[in-house]
C-alpha cells in the first residue's frame, strides 16, 4: 500500500470546498428564494465534518501503530501545533478585517477571542458561539484525539479497542436516541450532560480508530484479482455518487442523515485499499498532491463565508451564483496563502518534526 493515499486527500479537499459552500449559502439562506433552494439542496452537508473525524480517528490509528515510541506529550505538542497556527490566522485577520468595515457590528469581544484562541471548548460551559465557526472542531479534534492517544499509551491493544467500541457505541446511540435520529450540530446538547460537538468527535474518532486496526495487514488480507478489482471499482463510483448527489443535488433527503455516515465509510474503506478504478485513477494524479495540502486551512478559513463576506459582497450587490462561486474562491486564496505563510513561519518546527 502507498506510502500517502491521494484519493483520501482527495476526498477531504472536496468534501472542505462543499462545507465552504453549505456555510455561504446558510448565512444568506433567508434573504431570497433563489438561496433557500440552494439551501434546501446543501442544507445536511454538515454530515461531512463527521467524515473528517473519522479520517482523523483512521490516521490517528496508523499514528498509534506506527510510533509506538512517541510520548503522549511529544503526540500533544506535534498536533497543537499543526491545527492550532491556521486557526489563531484565520481568527486575527478576521478581527483586523472588521477594523476597516466600521459598519458591520460583529460585536466581538475578548470574552469570545481569549477561549477561541487558546482552543478551550466554551460552547459546553456558556451559550458563546465561536468566532470563528470551524473552532468547536479544532478543539474537539485536538482533545479528544489526546485522549484517545493516552488511553493506547495506558492500556493494552486489545482493552484499548474494546473501550474505544464501546464510546463510539454509546456517543452513537445517544445522538440516534433522539427524535428524526439526527447526528446534530455542534452546539446541541443530549440528556443535558454531552456535548453534540463532543459526542461527533467521540463517534467519529473512534470509527476511524476501528476502521484503521480492521484495514492494518495484520487483521485482513484482500486479494487482488480482476473480480476484485471490478466489485471495489463500482462500489467506489456508486457510494461516492450517491453521497454527492443526495448531499448536493436531491431535493428528497435521506430520512435518516446517519445513513450518510454509513456510505461514507464504505467509500473510506474502498479508498484505504486502493484497489478500485476512481482510487487509482486519483492515485494518478501525484500534481495535485500540494493542492490537497491546503485542505486544513481552508476549512478554518470559512470564517469569512460565514460572517463577512455576506455583509460585504451584499453591500457590493454581488448575489446569486456569483457570491457563491466569489466566496468560495476567496476562501481558497486565503486558505492557500495563509497556509504558505505559516509553513514560512513554522518551517524549521515542521523540518524537525
């Protein structure tokens, strides 16, 4: 198996451009009709940030078996240390950018930037959204994946598999207990005790824990004969197209938004093992490999969609399709040139890491 899986970037770096539109359209979903029916098409894209948890968990799992040697704190500081830069970015250029626009009343406060900053989950102690909207997943990301990491550290593999499958049984079947068996937003709170944000991360990290100890060579082996090839090939284009299309274009939404999860970690699984015709054929494209790096910064550079650039392009009568193609293009410049600028910065901490 390669060594880097470029159909896996490929797939974050587009699920993160759908996740840019879903937070253009939803901040100017009540201005018109013509963004209510775009809405209406996106409007459970949200899912996605579940994808990425899993991604994580998976990559986090190839972390823990491949470097047995590496200290909890060591495992701390590498990770801080890759989410924490492009988030502080996107937060202070969001707060210079409102200095130049006195008119638009963001109503920012250090009650709001200091926890923002410093990557404390206050959604789960005062009713504060974040600044910026792609925080209450960094900080989930960051923590929970410590603790999932020390728990390998203090326990045997096999105890350590154990409780992992039952967190992801319980925060899975604490969301799916509610009403419609919504996989809820971040900030929705279950039995008045958990998190909705925490619960994702719980879940979903932990999948993607599993699904990497179940792909490990030494748990399967898969055969790679032309029968084989065939069977992952289609399903590879069918989950991928039914999860664009139902996400994207079916006006008919899955009763039960779960059901995303589950194709999606069909699709995962089939990428992982690169034995499909859409796997190999991205596989192929090694050019677009830097691309694929700015997925990261891009998602934390949302910020500006969510709350700036509808205030600003409306000011500057800039609507329909128009915004959203603008919106996203910005936010992939700025995502680009904030990660090229902190890998100018931090260019000697990530040599030596």
């Amino acid at each position: 198996m390669k060594e880097r899986n470029l159909s896996i970037d490929f797939l974050k770096f587009v699920f993160t451009l759908i996740i840019v539109a879903f937070h253009s359209i939803y901040s100017l979903k009540n201005i018109n009709s013509y963004y209510s029916n775009l809405w209406n098409c996106v409007r459970e894209a949200y899912i996605i940030v579940d994808f990425f948890f899993v991604i994580s968990g998976y990559f986090l799992w190839k972390k823990i078996f491949n470097s047995p040697d590496i200290t909890i704190e060591c495992f701390l500081k590498k990770r801080f240390f890759r989410l924490w830069p492009n988030l502080a970015l996107s937060i202070v250029l969001f707060i210079i950018s409102t200095m130049f626009f006195v008119d638009i009343n963001f109503r920012i406060s250090y009650e709001e930037v200091i926890p923002n900053l410093l990557l404390i989950p206050i959604p789960n102690f005062y009713h504060i959204v974040p600044i910026n909207i792609a925080s209450w997943y960094v900080y989930v990301l960051l923590w929970l994946s410590v603790f999932y990491f020390s728990l390998s550290k203090i326990l045997s593999q096999q105890v350590f598999l154990f409780i992992t499958s039952l967190l992801v049984f319980f925060s899975l079947s604490i969301v799916l207990s509610y009403p419609n068996a919504q996989l809820g937003m971040w900030d929705k709170n279950y039995l008045h005790l958990f998190n909705g944000g925490f619960l994702r991360g719980i879940y979903g990290l932990g999948l993607g824990i599993i699904i990497g100890y179940c792909t490990s060579k030494s748990v399967v082996t898969v055969t790679t004969s032309n029968k084989i090839h065939f069977f992952y090939s289609i399903f590879e284009i069918i989950l991928f197209s039914m999860l664009i299309y139902y996400m994207l274009f079916s006006e008919v939404k899955l009763h039960y938004n779960f059901n995303y999860l589950f194709m999606f970690i069909g699709l995962f699984f089939c990428l992982i093992y690169q034995r499909g015709i859409l796997s190999n054929f991205i596989n192929r494209l090694t050019f677009l490999n830097k691309v694929y790096s700015y997925s990261y910064s891009i998602y934390v550079m949302q910020i500006f969609s969510f709350q700036f650039f509808p205030k600003i392009f409306s000011q500057l009568d800039v609507v329909g399709i128009n915004y959203l193609l603008f919106s996203i293009v910005a936010i992939l410049i700025l995502g680009i040139v904030g990660q090229e600028f902190i890998n100018l910065i931090l260019r000697k901490y990530y040599e030596n890491c």
